[in-house]
C-alpha cells in the first residue's frame, strides 16, 4: 500500500510540474513595489528588472549578383574580337616577313647595282681604250738639219691611226741655271706668234717641222757676252719648250682638243745638239 501510495505522488508530481512552469512564465514577478501597489492600489513603477528589451536588429544579406546570361549578341562579338585578334597577330607577322624580305631585296638591288657600275665603269674604260688606240697621237722629236751646221728642228709626227689636225702651237725660250727653277707651269704667252697659225693636217705617220732653232739664234736670247759664256761652260742652260693643239679629224666636234707639250735643252759644246728634257709638266700629252 505504501509502494502504491508513494507512486501516486511521482505521478501526481510529475503531471503538475508543467502548468507550474507555465504559471511562473505567465504571472509576472512580485517586487517590492508590486507588494507595495498591491496594498496602496497604485500601479507599480517600472524597475529595472522589469524595463522591456529593445528588440534584436535582424541584418539582411543580400545575395550575391548572378552574372547575366550571355546573349547571341555578346557571344558574337566575343567571337569577332578573337577572330580580330588572330587577323592582327598574322597581319604584323606578315608585314615584318615583307619587310624582311623587301631588305634582303634591296641589298641584293645595292650589291647588283655596285656591280653593274664596276662593269659599266669596266666596258667604258675598255671602250676608251679601243678608241685611244684609235686616235691620232701627235709625237715630237728633234732632227738635225742637213744642210746647216748647228741647226736642229722640232718636229711632230702622227703615230696613230686617224688623221690629225693641228689647230695652234706655241713655244718660249728661258735661260736657268737647270730645269727646277723652270716655272711650275709653263708660260706660253710670251711665245705666241704675231701671224695665225696655218692648220695642218698630218695623217698617220706622217711628220711636220713645228719649230727650228740655230746656234745664232742663242745670242739673241741673252742679256750679254757673258752669259753666252756661262751658256759654254754649262753654268746656265737655255731650254726651248712648247705646246701643239689638236683634233681627231673623225670625232665629234663636241669632244675636247688634244695637246701635246715638249721641252728641250739645247748643248752648247764642239758639237750642238737639242735634246728633250725638262719637268714632267713641260713633257705631258692629253
């Protein structure tokens, strides 16, 4: 009976304990002011036990932004951009192969060009060497004459294959100690002739007297008996030098003139002569 008893108490205990709870949540707290207002019938004042809570601020996140969806549009293009980029990648790969190409082009255009100069240059020289062996050239040497003692003449011949024309000649007489105080160029002006001069015609071969000269035409070169003696001794040499002008009769009349230029010593001794000498200047053909 008692084990009957007891378990009646258990179970009436635990079946109360939940409205006892609710009671204490429903039925508010007594506080001394509650007391208090109880017995006076005022309400009771707001203590801090029972001031009411602010409520919780609830923070909302959005979500994160979904990326839109890729239209015909846009895929296009995306497309085309690619497609561009491809073009201009092969575009500057083209333009630098032409470029290096157009290079090598050129100095092969140079190094063709530096060639066809070396053999222009080459086939001119040739061809004016076959029309210089085609030329006349005009050639002095020195004769004695036969029949008067001490007497020499210069003469010009035509040793090339054209005919020639003599167009104008010159020549001087100096006295000098030897032929380096001649003057660096030759003055032919003192030697020009009052009377024009006649052209000849020479043809290949053929020779003509340009410029005689004698013993008694020494004396009339000196300033006095004595420098004929230094003339004897050898002390001051007498040169007699000149220039002939002339042409190829079958060239065109635009091309220059020719000349040729000779000097010559004459010896004063037992026996005369007239010998070529003097600076290369007073010796030179063109």
């Amino acid at each position: 009976m008692l084990r009957r008893h007891a378990l009646v108490e258990i179970v009436l205990a635990v079946a109360l304990s939940p409205l006892a709870a609710y009671a204490q949540l429903e039925a508010p707290p007594v506080t001394r002011s509650t007391t208090a207002a109880l017995k006076t019938n005022q309400p009771a004042s707001p203590t801090p036990e029972t001031t009411p809570q602010a409520p919780p601020q609830i923070v909302v996140t959005a979500p994160p932004a979904q990326p839109a969806p890729w239209s015909w549009h846009d895929k296009v293009l995306w497309g085309a951009e690619i497609i561009l980029v491809f073009l201009g990648y092969a575009g500057v790969y083209l333009a630098l192969k032409t470029l290096k190409n157009i290079q090598r082009q050129t100095e092969f255009g140079v190094s063709a060009a530096q060639a066809a100069l070396q053999c222009a240059n080459a086939s001119l020289e040739s061809s004016q060497a076959i029309v210089d062996s085609g030329r006349p050239w005009i050639v002095i040497t020195v004769e004695p004459f036969l029949s008067v003692d001490h007497g020499f003449k210069v003469m010009a011949t035509n040793r090339g294959r054209t005919p020639a024309r003599i167009l104008a000649k010159a020549d001087c007489v100096k006295i000098a100690k030897d032929d380096t105080e001649l003057p660096s160029t030759p003055d032919y002006d003192s030697g020009k002739s009052a009377t024009p001069f006649e052209p000849i015609i020479l043809l290949p071969g053929e020779t003509a007297g340009i410029r005689p000269f004698r013993r008694s035409d020494v004396r009339s070169y000196c300033s006095s008996d004595e420098q004929v003696k230094k003339l004897e001794r050898w002390e001051e040499k007498l040169f007699v030098y000149g220039k002939v002008i002339y042409r190829d009769l079958i060239s065109p009349m635009d091309q220059p003139d020719h000349e040729t230029d000779w000097c010559c010593w004459y010896v004063y001794g037992d026996k005369d002569a007239l010998v070529l000498a003097g600076p290369p200047e007073y010796n030179k053909h063109s």
